[in-house]
C-alpha cells in the first residue's frame, strides 16, 4: 500500500511541476524546481521501498520529510522567498510542499511520517 501511496504522488509531483516548468516557469523558478525536486524525491523513494533498499529509504523519506516541514514553513511564513506571490497551496505558483502539502490532503506530509515509522517497525520485525 505505501508503495502504491508513493508511486502516485510521484506521478502527480513529476507532472505537476513539469507542466508547470513548461508553463510558467517564469512566475516561480525556485518553487517549481522545488516541486520537481520533490517528485524525483518521491520517484526514487517508492523504488527504494519497493526493493527494500532500506539504506535509500531511509535517507530519502527523511529527506522529504525535511522537504516538506521547511518549504511548507517558507510558504506560511515568507513565500516571497520562493518566488510566490500568495500562500494558496491550490494556486497556479503551488508546489507540492507549499503549505505542508495541503493541495494534495497533506498527504506530503504525513507519508514521510508512515514512511518513517513502517522502517522502523519493519526492522524491529526483522529482529
């Protein structure tokens, strides 16, 4: 199931911030590299969990949880740092961690957090 949760917030990250790179890279360079950075994060973690690369894992699920607590904080606090006129997590300049991921549930943010606690319950299974 968490593979299947990341293999489609991949998709939707990749294609968010292509269509946006694509589109109007102008308005927000740093927002949409941003968001493409985190769809590359999302690709490359849902392969690392798929073939229990725990070491990969680990570092790129605790990367995008850093992702998402520190562009959801800059876009409460100060969007204007990323290039973002407005803190509208449905806007035309969002990303996927704008706001904590509230465009997309927040699920940006509680995913790394299940991501986080499934290996570490895991290998405490492991033994």
């Amino acid at each position: 199931m968490l593979v299947a949760v990341y293999a489609i917030l991949a998709l939707a990250a990749l294609g968010r911030s292509i269509f946006q790179i694509i589109d109007r890279f102008d308005e927000a360079p740093v927002a949409f590299l941003l968001s493409l950075l985190a769809g590359v994060v999302y690709v490359v973690a849902t392969v690392a969990i798929a073939a229990r690369w725990r070491r990969l894992a680990w570092v790129t699920i605790s990367a995008e949880l850093l992702g998402v607590l520190v562009v959801g904080t800059i876009t409460v606090l100060a969007p204007h740092l990323l290039g973002l006129h407005a803190n509208d997590p449905f806007g035309r300049t969002a990303t996927v961690w704008s706001t904590y991921g509230a465009g997309y549930l927040g699920i940006p943010l509680v995913l790394p957090i299940l991501g986080l606690l499934w290996l570490a319950r895991s290998r405490v299974a492991k033994g």
